[in-house]
C-alpha cells in the first residue's frame, strides 16, 4: 500500500483531473477503505492481544488516519515524483470513514 501510494503520477492512467473526482482519489479512498475494513475484522479476530480485540474500531481508525497523514507528510519530504497533495489526505481519510461504514453495513446489521 505505501508503494502504491507514493508511486509516481506518471504510472497511473491519465484522465480528466476534476480533483475529487479523479482516478489518483478514488485509488486513495480505496485502498483506504479495504485496509480500514480488513484492519477491524482482523483485529477483532485475533486472540494474542485484548485491546485490540474489544476496541479494534477505535484503534483500526487511530491507525488508519494516522497513516493516511504520514504517508501525505512523506510525499513532501522524499523525492518521490510526488507532492503533498491536500485533497489526497482528504480522499485518505474520506476512504477510512466509507470503510467503517462498510463494516457497519456488513456486520452491524
């Protein structure tokens, strides 16, 4: 996922840039929202440790959205191709919240 978020904008396909709209956001709000999602089911899963087992929402978006900024933070440090991109964090933390709300949908109802 880090590899897939930093890679150049030159490997992915280009289209027409109506900023939210784009193929670059709809990746970030996916990988975002099936690593949030598989985040929760594991934690909830897993036996070894108690905290992550009976909270694994609270910490799965902890991770997540933490996540999503460092990786923003290190686009602009690294020489990547790559730049600090605002509406990426935002595609980012939009993509943690559609994943809770897949699991909800799934699971809670």
């Amino acid at each position: 996922m880090l590899l897939l978020t930093i890679a150049t904008k030159g490997d992915l396909p280009k289209m027409n840039q109506w900023d939210l709209l784009s193929f670059d956001k709809f990746a970030h709000f996916s990988q975002f929202c099936i690593l949030i999602f598989l985040m929760i089911v594991g934690f909830h899963k897993q036996h070894t440790f108690s905290a992550l087992r009976y909270r694994p929402i609270q910490i799965s978006l902890i991770i997540c959205l933490v996540y999503a900024i460092i990786l923003e933070i290190l686009q602009l440090l690294l020489a990547t191709g790559r730049s600090f991109d605002i509406t990426d964090a935002i595609a980012n933390i939009l993509g943690c919240f559609g994943g809770l709300l897949i699991f909800y949908l799934i699971y809670k109802i």
